[in-house]
RNA sequence: GGCCCCGUCGUCUAGCCUGGCUCAGGACACAUGCCUUUCACGCAUGCAACACGGGUUCGAAUCCCGUCGGGGUCACCA
C-alpha cells in the first residue's frame, strides 16, 4: 500500500509557519515513502472564506517546494479538491448513515442551545447536545411545518475508543464525553468532522497527520469511519507551535505583538524579507523533528531520506527566529553567485537603486558588492540594510558612526591628505588602494585603524561593513572624492566640540 | 470545570521504550578571548537543564504514583 497524505488548509487567511511545518511534515512522510501527497481545500463554511486566501496558500507551497500530486490546479482522479464542490459526496454518505440509523434530525434552535450551553457553563460541566426527546405529535407537526433541522450523530454512549497515534501513542477517550456532533446543517452543507472523513476515504488518504489541536476530533470522526463500514487511516497528531520563548501557542490575536517584537508568523513574510526556502525548509523540518543528537544542517533529499513520524517529539516547540536566521546563514553561505544576484535584485530595483532593465554595468557592480558584502549577506533584503550606499549618489551619515570615528580635531585634515592620496593613486584598483593607504599610514604614523575607519564613514557613512578597499574600489574614485568632500563640508557646519 | 495531550539548558533537541557507558551530549542565543581595518565569518573557552514530591531498585532523566505547571477540546469553525 503506497502513503497517501494530505494537507486540507481552510481558506481564512494567510499560511503561517506552523500550517506550512504541517504540511511540510505530511509532505515528508509520502516523499520518504514514495508515496503522494495531496491538498484539499476545507471551504465547508463558506462564511469564512476569505478571497484569494487559496492562491496565497498555493503560492507559498509552490515557494518552498512542497509539490501536491493531486489537488487544486493541477487536478487528479478524485477531484474536485475543493469540499465546496464535493456536495453529491456528501450526500451520497449522509444518505447511508440515514439508511443505518445512525444520525437523526434535531429542529433545535441556535437560541435553545445558547441557553443550554450558558447553563453547562455555569455549572462548569461540559456542553454535550444529547437527542431530544419529542412526541410522534412534535416530530410530525415540525415536518408538516417544514422546519428547518441539521442531521446529528447519534453518539454510543459507555463505549470506549483508542487511537494509536503515531506521535503520542495511544489514546482512550470516553464516548460519554462525546456530544452528539452535528454532520449537516439546515442548508444542507457539511460539517469538517464528517466532510474530512467522507474525502480522506474517497481520497484514500492512508496517514492523517494534522495540527494537536484535532486530537479531540478524531474520535467522533473514529464514529463516522466506522458508521461508514471503513477501516481506519493512521494518525499522527503533531504539536503546536509556540510563540518564541515561551511554551504558549502562537495566538493570532497577538500578530500584532508579535510583530511590534519582531516576530514573523506568516509565510509570507519570511519570503519578503527575502529568506531562502532551502533554509525555512531546513527549520520548520527540526522544529520538532530531529533525525540524531548533532545533524542541524539537511538538504531538501536528506529530509526526504531521513524523516520519520517515529522522531517527531510529542512536546510543543516554541518559534526560534535566531535560529531560523543562523540556518538561513548557513543557506545563504553555499549559494552560487548566480542566486544571489538574481535574489537580491528585486530589492534594488523596488528601491529604484538601479535601472530597468539591468545594465550590465549594474549586473557587474552588483556582483562585485555581493562579494564584498561575503557572510554579512544573510537574507537578501540586507542588500537595502548594507549595500545601499553603493548605489546612491550621496552619502548619508551614520550619527553613531560619525561620533565614534570622525569628532576628533584630527580628522578633516587627515580626511584631506587621504583625499589628495586618492586623487593621484594609479592605477585605482584593490592592491594598489591598499598599498597606498599603508604608506600613508606609516608615513604620517598612525595606526592603520586610526586611518581605516574615519576613511570608511567618510566614504560609505557606515561604521560597519565589508572591507574598506572593497569600498573604495567598487565606490570608484570620483564618488570617493565627493563623500569625503561632503563629509568635510558637514563636520565644518558642525565643528567638533569636544 | 469535565475530558485529553505535554513537561531535559533562555530556545531547538539527544538520551527515556530496552534503568548503570551521563555529577546529562550537540546546536542557536549569550559572555570572554583569538584573528582583524569596523562588522560579519572562523577558531577557542565559558554560562546554563532532567518541573516538584514520594516510591521501586544496589543504582532513575529513564519504571510507578501523586502534585504543580502549560496546552488542546467541550461550535450548525476548521
């Protein structure tokens, strides 16, 4: 039997990290095994169906290499993939419980159960809708009035149901603590604990892997597979993910938090800020998940090799950005050239830092400043964060940096003969910029630190950043001569004080 | 509140099933030092955990019980 899996995100909103772990462990486990991996839209309520919340969620998958053999775009022999078009399913499987007795009709209004749900809360017991008992009279006259009613589960009461999860072993659960659940509403669409069971078994689906918080729903769905004469899929139940440094889980309520702490949640702004899908990958797979007591870094394939549900940890893990950031690092480092430019361009030309089309001019520039920016480079927005001035006209001064290294009485007039050093050095290129620099250090004796950095907030307006030859060549002279100009001119305005 | 799940450094985790090899290993973060032209990288060192209490045992992070803590669920949401 090949493993079939699937992800079934409902169309609300945006993919967060700990959806996309889901998926990527469901991805995982059929990639491992050769099996398929598919993805179906949960849209049953169609209240909550937010526009282009699927193509979001597509995009995402298809960013980070989740690939789907079946599913929404590209198809497949148990179509459609969308629970909102899968109404003759359902019915068809409603029909069969009628037949077999094992759903009734409950006329109940939303108002009546308010009341008994307020009531199980004040007496903080748990709410379980159990059939009502009505006359033959009542049920009658309800039908001749055409009331409206939703088809309920009859729950067994006093039996006892196991589930051997794959991650958290076995599990009893009472059906006593099971209330009758409803399978249809009113308007004749179904609810997720019947729908889902209905696809996973016409999908074939052979491993359900899904977020904890459905531990509770496997067993009324245990109910319906087995009203449905079927035998069970295996479960793994995956724990949540929670907020970073804490044992809590991520509330989107608290995005906004999150976000003034620097926290990313959603896919997608990992992929704005220009992370790697390699690395998230790498992360979101040993979030949770390790394959032995030292292996950090695993490629794509190695993923797919080594994972197992066996070494998914039944504890929660909380988001580690830090982390994240290290493995994007370590991505970032074996990146070919290649990916790097081409990654990094859509910030420059956002920022209008160069034209469009790229010249090749740029291309080579660009080049040059992604090799001189080396490891600094982690994700590809830095380019803005540290490459900026190489591709403005004018240099904007770090205050820190312009404090720290240029307000002392010395400066401009070494700012001046480093100047004047520039103006004749011939030719203008790395090995002679150095050779230069060091003679004028030792000729005016100096310590090449005392020389090097005031020369790089002069010219870059950064206290930080990748070597100052690197700077000064891919500057090129001319733009050299007029920051240190300007920085002259504004140290003047502003005289040292000290 | 009922039911269910979970509990090893700040964080991700190894070890737990099959007690001794562990006064608990690795990684991130943090601190210090080296390298050095700043930062980043790299290298070295350091800090730091078995939630608590009982029990079983010659011996427990590992087995049992209890307590506490965290989470989920109790929808005509998924």
């Amino acid at each position: 039997m090949t493993v079939r899996t699937r992800f079934a995100p409902s169309p609300t909103g945006f993919l967060h990290i700990g959806g996309v772990r889901t998926a990527l462990f469901n991805w995982l486990l059929a990639r491992h095994f050769g099996g398929q991996f598919l993805l179906r839209i949960d849209d049953t309520d169609q209240e909550r169906h937010v526009e282009d919340a699927v193509k979001g969620i597509l995009d995402g998958f298809r960013w980070i290499g989740i690939d789907w053999d079946e599913g929404p775009d590209v198809g497949g022999p148990n179509g459609p993939y969308y629970q909102s078009q899968r109404t003759a399913n359902y019915q068809a499987a409603v029909r069969r419980l009628i037949d077999s007795g094992h759903v009734y009709r409950d006329y109940s209004t939303e108002a009546e159960r308010a009341v008994e749900k307020a009531a199980a809360e004040r007496a903080k017991r748990a709410y379980r809708f159990r059939r009502l008992a009505l006359s033959p009279e009542e049920l009658a006259r309800n039908e001749s009035e055409g009331r409206p009613y939703a088809l309920r589960f009859q729950v067994p009461l006093g039996r006892t149901l196991v589930v051997h999860d794959l991650i958290k072993g076995d599990i009893t659960f009472s059906t006593d603590d099971i209330g009758d659940f409803v399978v249809v509403r009113p308007d004749g669409s179904p609810l997720y604990n019947f729908a889902s069971v209905v696809d996973d078994l016409a999908m074939g689906i052979t491993h359900v892997v899904r977020a904890e918080e459905h531990l509770s729903n496997t067993f009324p769905q245990l109910l319906v597979f087995e009203a449905l004469g079927s035998a069970l899929p295996a479960f793994a139940h995956v724990p949540y993910v929670a907020e970073p440094g804490s044992k809590a889980k991520m509330s989107k309520r608290k995005i906004q938090q999150y976000e003034d702490q620097g926290v990313l949640v959603y896919l997608h702004q990992y992929i704005e800020r220009g992370y790697l899908p390699d690395a998230l990958l790498n992360y979101l797979a040993r979030l949770g998940w390790s394959y032995d007591a030292t292996q950090e870094i695993f490629s794509r394939a190695e993923l797919i090799e080594k994972f197992t549900l066996e070494r998914v940890t039944s504890s929660p893990a909380s988001h580690d950005q830090d982390k994240l950031f290290w493995i994007e690092g370590e991505w970032m480092k074996v990146l070919p050239l290649e990916r790097k430019i081409a990654g990094v361009l859509p910030y420059l030309k956002s920022e209008g830092l160069v034209a469009e089309p790229v010249t090749d001019a740029d291309r080579a520039k660009i080049e040059a400043v992604i090799l001189a920016l080396g490891d600094r480079l982690k994700v590809f927005s830095d380019i803005l964060k540290l490459g900026r001035f190489f591709f403005t006209k004018e240099v904007v001064h770090d205050p820190d940096a312009v404090k720290r290294r240029l307000r002392k009485d010395t400066v401009p007039a070494m700012l001046a003969a480093l100047d004047a050093v520039l103006a004749e050095v011939e030719p203008y290129d790395l090995a002679t910029l150095e050779k230069v620099i060091h003679a004028y250090a030792e000729r005016s004796g100096r310590k090449m630190g005392d020389v090097v950095n005031p020369l790089r907030v002069a010219t870059t307006g950064q206290g930080v950043g990748p070597g100052l030859y690197d700077c000064l060549f891919i500057l090129g002279r001319e733009t050299c001569r007029t920051r240190i100009a300007q920085t002259l001119d504004m140290l003047k305005a502003e005289p040292t004080t000290a």
